[in-house]
C-alpha cells in the first residue's frame, strides 16, 4: 500500500504536518480531518485583531483554500473522529467511514474548559476557541454593552482591551490574587493591573464565579453574596486537550498524549503535535505541554520530518506573546515562582523587561514593548547563560553583550 | 500588480497579486513556502526578506522595532525587512525581494 498519512485535527499542528510532509517530498496521500469548517487557521487573532474587526478570516488562513487542492491535500472538514483502530491501522470517523493509514499524526489541540456553576448554560455565556466562538458575540462589542469575562489569563485580558476600546463597560473576574497568574511574575501581574484599571477595566481578583443568572439569558454573574448585572458573559478559563481518542487506543496520556522528542508516540507509526502533546523539552530540561503557535509548528514539522525518516529532535525555547492595548508583551522561556526576576528599563514608560534568574541561570524573559530583548534573550536561554545581575538590570547593555 | 519573489533555493516566482496587503499576506496567499510564524503581529522575524537593491528607495528600510527583530538573523543585511511590515501600494509595483533561509518553510 502506497503511504497514507492520516491528520487528525486542522489546526496549526496539524495544517503544518501537511505542508511540511508536502514540502519535504512526500508522495503519499495526505488526509487532514478537523471538525471547523475551515482550512487551518491562526487562532492567536481570534481574540485580538479578529475580535476589534481588523482582519478577515481569509487572512488568518495559513495557506489559502486553493493550495490544498494543488498540494493534493484532501481536506475533511466538520468531520468528527470517533475512534483509532490501531490493529487495524484504520480511523473511523463519527458516520461510519473507516480511513486506513500507514501513519497517524494526532493533533487534537485542545477544547475550552467549562464553567459548571448554575446558570452556566444559560445563552449569552460565551467561550473564546475558533471562529464560530468568535462570530457567535463579536457584532455584540458595542458602545455600552455591560461585558463581564471571566478569567484573567491572555484571553480574558485581551478580550477586554478590545472590549473597552469599543466602550463596552467591562468587568473582568479572576479566581486567583492576580492575572497571568499562572505565567508571570507578581511585578508584571500588577503591571497588567494597573494598564487594564487605568484604561477603565473593572478587574476584581479573588473573585469566583458562583452562578450566571436571568430569565431566558443571562442577565446578572454572582460571585458569593456579589452580584453585577451583564449583557454578555465570556469565559477565558484555560483549555482541557484533547486525549481522549488516544487514551481510548491505547496510547500513554499524562496531561497530553505523551511523545518523544520527534513527536512519536509509543507507537511508531502515530505521532502527536501541538497543544495536545507532552513531550520533553531538552532547553526547559523537563517534559512539558505548550499551549502556543510556535511549539505547533515546530512539532508538525517534526512529525513530517519522522514519517518521512528523517527524524529531528524539536530543541526549541518555548515564546509566546500578547497583544493588548499599545502593549507588545512578547515571552521567552518559561519562568516559575520563586525565580528572581530582575526588571530591565521602565515600567511607567510601558518599556521594560522582566528577566528571570534561577540558580543563577537565565531561564526566562517577558518584555514589554522590548523587541530586542525579546529576540536577543533566546540566545540567552539556549544557551543557559549566567549573566551578571547587575549589568542585566542594566538596559543600556544589550542582552547579547551579556 | 507584479512582485517578483526569489526562494533561498533559486527558485524565482513572479506573482500577481492585490495591492493593499502585506507582503508576507501576498506571498503566504499565493502558496509560497514562507513561515511567518506569528501571522503579522510582529513578534517574531520568520518572514524576512531581503529587498532588492532597486527598489529599497521605495519600500524604506526596516523601522527600529522591526530592527531589532532582524539583528538576531544569521541573514541580515542593509536590505533585509520584515515582510509583514512591507505594504504593497502601487507604487512597488514590480517589486524584487528574496526569501532568505530563516522564513524559508524547508
């Protein structure tokens, strides 16, 4: 049988394993199944240009409708995946249809956590993923809509600069002391804070959510004996990936479908990519799951690289970054409680980095409007350099003359 | 309009495409393998493209933000820009870039 790369999931993971297989010569036949009616996409402007209305669908497609034709990708989507038949090295899809394949790349992503107090389904409670998610509340982010977002992480804040740039009134509600509480130091949560306050956000923190309420929709979000009326509600409160078709076949699931450094599963001929997978990071020096576009791509390609036999190990410093207000938050590495962090440039100038030092070693950087620390302080990671405190809180030096 | 896009493995391709977006947009809708990992946002320098001597006059040459992402590049030189932050106005009309190899998709 002439090879058969099946692709479950049409995301970046998966829509980069196919232009990558595609790229690097492979011959075969390439299936990509993803539940959206969409080619893949870039789902980092869902809530930031897409949102405020900037950019059409078209250009967050990461190659247009067309190339899958002429690359002789076949493309199913709303399709769903019922179960893997590993024995048999067939997919059967929710009507029935089985698809065999000589590799199986999973690339599942992953869907958005539920809120589960009363009143969670009540409509007008909305959750933040794809573009459906999107277009189901974005015509609502008007003047005087009384937003109320649940969660202080990335989506919910940046959610809320675009919300209150539309001159929505806007209430965000985190669960925990501080927002980015699970990525960034308490310096740069408060800086957060502070830009979201001064741009007119009603941020609460400590605040949990214990019921939506309403007659038909919802019209009131209560927070133990607390309650602030709302037009629309959305939730920004983490994904949950994806597992659960591996876990069935079989396959090692601990917090992701776990993989080896070129994306293979325990089963040689199924791999995992994107956000949906746990693997080892040799930079982080640990196993980890990546919620980001980078790491997404840089395991799909692995895994077209391993299929067509030429594996290669991802070595990747993890970055991520954020858009909200004027604020270019870009990130680097990954930082933990009890790192000492060490804040190059101004923060009243909205200018700034925030370097991470554990054990002497620079592990992480978050800059602020910081570009070229940003850049420059990959090097730093990969290379596990153990730069002077005192010339790092300087930004008169540039982090390569570290 | 025309732009005429040369990839890291000489490979010359000349386009048709419709002003008013970006290069990067330009380059990635007509299917060439280019990464532009962040999409345009300017986080990252995986669309970089060197600007052929003749027309850097009309693109101008990267801003200081754009700069500083380009600085790190093992293929930077006076004519390198950020593809995304190039906008295709009529007056590039016939526009000459090269792909270099950290945007390449290989």
């Amino acid at each position: 049988m002439t090879d058969s790369v099946v692709i479950i999931g049409a995301g970046q993971a998966g829509g980069q394993t196919a232009l990558s297989l595609r790229q690097n010569g492979f011959e075969g036949t390439i299936t990509l199944i993803g539940d959206e009616p969409y080619v893949p996409y870039e789902r980092p402007p869902l809530s930031k240009s897409y949102l405020a209305g900037d950019v059409a669908e078209e250009r967050m497609f990461m190659r247009p409708a067309a190339f899958y034709a002429e690359k002789h990708i076949v493309l199913m989507p709303r399709t769903t995946v019922a179960r893997i038949d590993r024995a048999a090295k067939k997919v059967r899809l929710a009507g029935g249809t089985q698809l065999p394949y000589t590799e199986l790349v999973l690339a599942t992503g992953g869907r958005v956590r539920k809120m589960t107090c009363p009143g969670a389904d009540l409509p007008g409670v909305h959750y933040l993923r794809n573009i459906d998610d999107v277009l189901g509340f974005r015509d609502r982010i008007t003047a005087g809509l009384k937003l109320v977002i649940v969660g202080g992480g990335y989506i919910g804040l940046e959610v809320a600069a675009v919300a209150i740039k539309r001159g929505c009134r806007v209430t965000v509600l985190e669960m925990l002391p501080l927002v980015l509480n699970r990525v960034v130091a308490p310096e740069m949560s408060h800086f957060y804070t502070d830009v979201h306050r001064t741009a007119g956000v009603d941020l609460r923190t400590s605040t949990g959510v214990t019921a939506f309420e309403g007659d038909g929709k919802v019209e009131r979000v209560r927070f133990g004996d607390a309650v602030i009326d709302a037009d629309l509600v959305i939730v920004g409160i983490g994904i949950i990936p994806n597992v659960e078709l591996a876990a069935d076949a079989g396959l090692a699931v601990d917090n992701g479908i776990m993989v080896d450094e070129c994306t293979r599963t325990a089963d040689p001929d199924i791999f995992a990519a994107g956000d949906c997978s746990n693997h080892f990071n040799a930079i982080v020096g640990a196993r980890l799951r990546l919620e980001s576009v980078p790491n997404a791509l840089a395991q799909g390609k692995a895994a077209a690289l391993a299929i067509l036999g030429r594996p290669e190990p991802v070595v990747e410093v993890p970055w991520f970054w954020s858009d909200q207000y004027d604020l270019k938050l870009q990130m680097t590495g990954l930082s933990r409680p009890g790192d000492q962090i060490i804040i190059r440039g101004s923060m009243a100038e909205r200018k700034f980095s925030a370097c991470y030092l554990r054990e002497g070693v620079f592990v992480a950087c978050q800059s602020v409007n910081m570009a070229k620390d940003f850049i420059q302080s990959k090097k730093l990671i990969a290379d596990r350099a153990t730069p002077d405190p005192a010339k790092l809180a300087d930004p008169a030096i540039a982090l390569r003359d570290l | 309009m025309k732009i005429v896009v040369t990839l890291p493995d000489d490979a010359v391709h000349d386009l048709t495409v419709q002003a008013g977006g970006s290069l990067m947009d330009a380059m990635r809708k007509a299917g060439l393998p280019v990464r532009a990992e962040c999409g345009g946002a300017m986080a990252c320098a995986t669309c970089h493209v060197v600007v052929d001597e003749a027309w850097i006059a009309k693109t101008g040459r990267a801003g200081d933000e754009e700069s500083d992402l380009l600085d790190m590049s093992d293929y930077r030189s006076g004519n390198s820009r950020l593809s995304c932050q190039i906008r295709l106005t009529d007056s590039l009309d016939g526009l000459k870039v090269t792909l270099q190899l950290d945007a390449f998709e290989g």
